[in-house]
C-alpha cells in the first residue's frame, strides 16, 4: 500500500487516501503506478485481520526503510522508475512476571508496548494479552524494534508503574518487573440470586477522590472468577453495563489487605 508523504500521516495509522496497493506475485514482487513524489510504501500481511499470527516468525506489516508503522518508515522520493525492497520484520517474544516488592505476582496488571518517536510516545499493537494473568506473567510477540515496555497496576495508594526500554533483537524471556503491588483481591462476582456472574467485564468505584484507582477492575472467568489488585479503599463493584443490559453494583467492600470476596452485584 502507498500513501502521499505529508504531516498528516505520519503517526502508526495511515490518514489520507492511499496512492496505490497492490498483491505481490508469487515471488514476493509486486509493481505500482503513481505520479512523481514523495511517499510511504509498506506491506501487510493481512490487513482486514491486522493482530494475526502466521506461525512463520514475521511481522504482519512493516514499511519502507524498515519501520513498524507507516509513522516510522522512511519516505520514497519517486522522479520515474523506482525499486523499494520491503524487509518483513521478525517476531519475538516479550516474556516475563510482574511482581510485588515481596515477590509475589501481580495479577491482572497491565502491559503494553509502545515506541517513541517525533516526539510522540505511539502504541504498539502486539500479539497477546494486554494484562498479566493470575501469576503475574505476561507473553507477547512483536516486531523486532527498539521499543518501550509499560506495567501499571493499582498501587497502595494510586497507580503505580514501571517502564524499561528494550532493543528487541531475539526472544526475551527473562523480564522481571518490580512495583508496589496493593491488595490482591480474589474472588466470584455473583448476582442477587447467588450465581456466578462470568464473563463479565467490571469495574472498582470509591468515593475517596484520594484514591485513584483507573485501572482497577477486569473480567471474570467462565465461572465468574476474578484476581485484580487495588489500594487500600472503601469500594464498590461494578459492571460495564452494555446497550439494553442493567447496571448493577454491589454494596461497599473495605479493602485493606489481601483478601477473598464474593461481590453481589444487583440492579440498583
């Protein structure tokens, strides 16, 4: 795909009409028409169906000069005939735990990959989970790039996080990061009725404006089991209501310690 070379599509998603596209040959050549210029050229993998894993260790798109994203390749200057070879980028494996300073996993944080670049800090698109799991492990599989990691969970107090910059050559299997963990809190969202609530996306609300808690919450299991983490806070629970779905909500709970609790979430 070729797009115009301007100010206006120089973030990771092209903005204007593209220029040209077309389908490589069996060889892996491909040929395009367009007027003299300056342009991004890239290739995809699968365009309809971006975060897709081929299982043959590349990229589903790069650009021109080797970028991620149409943000990060180079332009093409085109005065007649041109050739632009395009490398598909490998994939690696971002690998690790999140966990307390007491050495216990943080579940249900959250991690992701980003890149800076003109000044901007753009997010990477990943193949993964975008959260850590019971444990506190994580696994994703990007392009190889230098490239930032973010880890943010609910602190003791607020939000806390970590970042670590990586140049991602090979596989990385070896990631520790270390932050104040809060309160694990596990459990079974249920209804009035007593019954699991599962696959339910919820939330934390606290009346405390002292206490920030935006990344508190998650989704429950299919038997409507969840581990998140979150500050010390008198709470309540909450679901993410969808159109012609009730909102429900649970009486307050006080966090301040590890602990185990059935929230019965209810109509109000």
């Amino acid at each position: 795909m070729v797009y115009p070379s301007n100010n206006f599509n120089h973030g990771p998603t092209p903005m204007p009409p593209e220029s040209a596209q077309a389908t490589t040959d069996e060889r892996g050549s491909y040929q395009v028409a367009v007027p003299p210029g300056a342009y991004r050229i890239g290739a995809f993998r699968d365009y309809g169906n971006p975060v897709i894993d081929f299982g043959d260790g590349f990229s589903w798109v790069t650009w021109y000069g080797d970028g991620y994203a149409i943000g990060f390749g180079k332009d093409l200057v085109v005065s007649g005939n041109a050739v632009a070879d395009i490398a598909i980028l490998r994939v690696f494996r971002v690998v690790g735990r999140v966990v307390g300073h007491d050495g216990i996993g943080v579940p249900n944080a959250q991690v992701r990959l980003s890149r800076f670049y003109g000044g901007i800090d753009f997010p990477l698109v990943p193949i993964g989970s975008s959260s850590t799991d019971r444990t506190g492990a994580f696994s994703l599989s990007i392009a190889a790039m230098p490239m930032v990691l973010h880890v943010q969970a609910s602190g003791r107090s607020s939000e806390t996080w970590m970042t670590i910059d990586l140049d991602l050559r090979a596989d990385r299997a070896d990631l520790v990061l270390t932050i104040d963990r809060g309160n694990i809190v596990s459990g079974t969202l249920r209804d009035a009725a007593g019954r699991p609530l599962p696959n339910t996306n919820f939330g934390i609300w606290s009346g405390d404006k002292a206490v920030l808690c935006a990344s508190c919450g998650g989704r429950s299991d299919n038997a409507g089991r969840f581990t998140i983490t979150m500050p010390n806070a008198t709470v309540r629970f909450r679901n993410w209501a969808q159109p012609n779905e009730p909102e429900l909500t649970s009486k307050d709970y006080v966090i301040a310690g590890d602990l185990t609790l059935d929230p019965v979430l209810q109509s109000r």
